[in-house]
C-alpha cells in the first residue's frame, strides 16, 4: 500500500508512529502538493502526543530533503497548536529538536523569545514541564546567538 493510501485509510493496525515512520521514508520528492495539502498536512496536524510530534518533527530532515518549506509550516503549526507537547517533544529527542529550532529562528517565530517563555512558565505548575520550557528556549537562545 503506498503512503497516501495509507494515510487516507487510516488502518487501526497500522500505529501513527509506525505511518509517520514510513512517511520519512518514502520517496517525498514524488508527492504532490496537492497531496501534501490536503492529506498529508492534515493527518500531519492531527499529532496529539510527543512521541508522534518527534516523527513530525524528524520529516524536516528527510533523507530527500523534499518539501522542507511545508514541513516547516507544519512545525510551526504544531508548536502553536500546542506548545507545551511540542517543547516536551524536543526534550525528548534533542537531535531532532535541535534542527526545528532553527526553523524559529528563520522564520522569526518568537518575537520576544523570553515574554514566550514566561508565558508558558506561566500555564503550567508542573516542575518537570518547567524545565523542559527553560531547557527548550535555553536551547534556542544558543542557536539564536551563533
């Protein structure tokens, strides 16, 4: 079954972390954007917890470097949806969450990095959460700064 189908069809025997798997590997360059629009980014924005936002985020290092531009909006898109399962995401798995933080740097996500850390510090009262928020923009005050 090739990965569009796979997506559309939703089969309950297939895991998300499993499809998400595939997706990486499969030949991206030949999907169109019109598939992308209107199947890939919304199975994409259906992401929910961090282990599948880590397969979302590890798309924008693709083997074919295809598609980076949608990937990057769907990253974007992630994070804003819900920043908190993001931020625990890239702790999670640092090596890929080192390489979205770039794309917030690039396309100027936080415009005032540390108001966007107070104000997440601000939703939780959970320590371990707190930590991976000031890790997560310690991180991207780093990439920030070279």
């Amino acid at each position: 079954m090739d990965i569009l189908e796979l997506i559309k069809n939703k089969d309950p025997k297939y895991k998300r972390g499993e499809v998400l798997e595939e997706l990486y590997w499969s030949p991206l360059g030949e999907i169109s954007n019109e598939d992308l629009k209107n199947t890939i980014g919304p199975y994409l924005m259906e992401t929910t917890n961090a282990e599948d936002y880590i397969g979302v985020q590890k798309l924008y290092s693709n083997p074919e470097g295809a598609h980076i531009d949608f990937f990057e909006d769907i990253i974007i898109s992630l994070y804003k949806k819900d920043p908190l399962t993001f931020i625990r995401a890239v702790n999670e798995n640092p090596d890929e969450g080192m390489n979205v933080l770039y794309i917030f740097r690039n396309k100027g996500v936080f415009l005032n990095p540390e108001a966007s850390k107070e104000e997440l510090l601000n939703i939780t009262s959970d320590r371990q959460m707190e930590e991976m928020i000031n890790s997560f923009f310690r991180y991207y005050d780093n990439i920030c700064s070279t």
